[in-house]
C-alpha cells in the first residue's frame, strides 16, 4: 500500500476514533441513553453496516476478537459516565499506546532514536494533560477506561492477520451482537435502568456505522502498514483531538493546558513518524501476530 493511502486511512481513523468519545459523551452526559443500550445498539448497526459493505463476500474475524471489541466497547460507555471527554480519551489511548510499545519491543522492534525522542516528547505532552489536579479523573472511571484500552490494545493486535479488513470487522461485529444480548440480558439483574431516547439512539448508530464500523476498517487496512510502536504513538493523538472536540461540540472547558499540552503530543507524533521512514521493511512473526519493522 501506498504511503498516501496509509496516512489518508489512519487519519481517518483517527478522526472516527475521536467521534466516538464524543458521540458517546454527547448521548450519556445528557442523560439520552444509557450506557448499555448505547453501546449495544452501537455494536448492532456497526454489524449492519459492515455486513452490507460485504455483502456476497463472506466475512473473517473470530470470537477473540469480537469479546476484546465488545469489553472495549462496554467498558468504555460505561467510563464515559464518570470521565469527561478529554480525560477518558487520554486515558483510553495513553493504554493503548504503551500496551502496544510493549508489544512491539517484546516481538523484537527497535525504535530509532529519533523516534524515541519523538515518543518522549508526546508522552511529556500526554503526561502534562492528564497530571493529578483539582478536577483529577474519577478513579472507577479511570480503571474502566484503561480496561477499554487494553480490550482496544488486543483487538489492534489481532487486526495484523485478521484478513481483508472490511470482512474481518464486519464477522468481529456480527459476532459482538451476541455479546450484547448478553449484556442487555444482565444488565436489569444490575439493577442498571433502560433509558432510550430517539436523539441516543441516532448517536448510537452514527457511532456504530460510521465511527466504529467504517473507522476500523480503515484502521485494520492502515495497520499493514504500520508497526506496533507508530500504531501507538499515532493514536496519542485521538486524546487532543476527543479534547478539543469536547470544548468545540460539548461545551467543556478549553483550557492553556490543553492547547499547549495537544501541541506538544502532535509534534511529538510527528517527529517519531519521520523517524521510521528510513526504516527497512522486514517481518518478524510471533505466537499471535506479524510485525513489520
């Protein structure tokens, strides 16, 4: 693939990722839905939408992925009732990030040294955003949403040999409704009320067709391009955009921190991206996945 295509498809994802956090954040702050019927109508129109797209041409995945989908999903809506945009997103990608870095030095990646620095810089930006303070994030909330990052880190894995991208998103959400039955089945012995409004349910299937569904499948095709270390470090880059879209969209705060801090996390991206280029390309395969170098 083309360096333009795969730029072209990871911002794009990118942009679906940030959308998701708002839409989410948009449909449960305002007390429109609830955090499971959201997610699991989420789930099912991303499933319908896909599954469209394929028509005719069968579907891939598997229920590995579809369970680390469908805890990423769950756990992230019901974090978003505790954490304000900006915070869950840098909580959400901070994880995913360093479980992929970890990943990628474990399957035998060797950032150069330009991208370390990179990697420094936009994890000094990540750290300044997010320090403890008087509007510290909620603790539950916190814990739930680096859940959702580590569920988000296995399913980003799997995507390497996952297959055609649109049929392998598509089976891993027509598997995940099964998940969400589940879920809704569950949730009344929880004692979690039902609340659905048109305007939630509208923002749960643009949510599940065009950020979740359409946005990874162009992550899945992206990552055939990318290595572990640049799939997260690009993604430091949803949490300034999920921020900013809050303050441009929700009403939160915009802030000196949050300008000076997404600044700083972009630059960093973008140093560390310019110093894999010269990078030969080479594969290495481990017990789940390849990695290319």
């Amino acid at each position: 693939m083309k360096p333009a295509w795969i730029a072209l498809l990871t911002a794009a994802a990118m942009v679906a990722f940030a959308s998701n956090s708002l839409l989410c954040r948009a449909a449960l702050a305002g007390g429109a839905m609830d955090a499971v019927s959201f997610t699991s109508i989420r789930l099912a129109s991303g499933a319908a939408a896909l599954l469209l797209l394929v028509r005719g041409r069968g579907t891939g995945g598997s229920w590995v992925s579809a369970a680390a989908l469908s805890a990423y999903a769950f756990a992230f809506s019901i974090a978003y009732l505790r954490l304000p945009t900006g915070a869950g997103a840098l909580i959400l990608f901070g994880t995913v990030q360093m479980s992929l870095i970890g990943i990628g030095l474990w399957q035998g990646e060797r950032p150069r040294p330009l991208e370390w620095t990179g990697l420094v810089i936009a994890l000094g930006g990540f750290v300044g955003l997010n320090r403890p303070g008087s509007a510290a994030p909620d603790p539950l909330g916190a814990a739930l949403m680096a859940l959702a990052g580590a569920a988000w880190g296995v399913y980003t894995v799997r995507g390497r040999r996952a297959g055609p991208p649109l049929e392998a998103n598509a089976g891993n959400f027509a598997r995940s409704v099964v998940f969400a039955l589940l879920a809704l089945a569950v949730a009344p012995l929880a004692a979690r009320p039902f609340t659905i409004t048109p305007r939630g349910a509208l923002l749960a299937v643009v949510s599940g067709t065009l950020a979740s569904g359409l946005g990874y499948a162009a992550w899945y095709a992206a990552l055939r391009g990318l290595t572990s270390t640049r799939a997260a470090i690009v993604q430091i880059s949803v949490a300034p955009l999920a921020a900013l879209g809050g303050v441009a969209f929700l009403g939160e705060p915009l802030s000196v921190r949050l300008a000076g801090c997404g600044a700083v996390i972009l630059c960093g991206i973008a140093l560390a991206i310019a110093g894999r280029r010269a990078t030969p390309p080479a594969l290495m395969t481990g017990p789940d996945f390849t990695v290319r170098r």
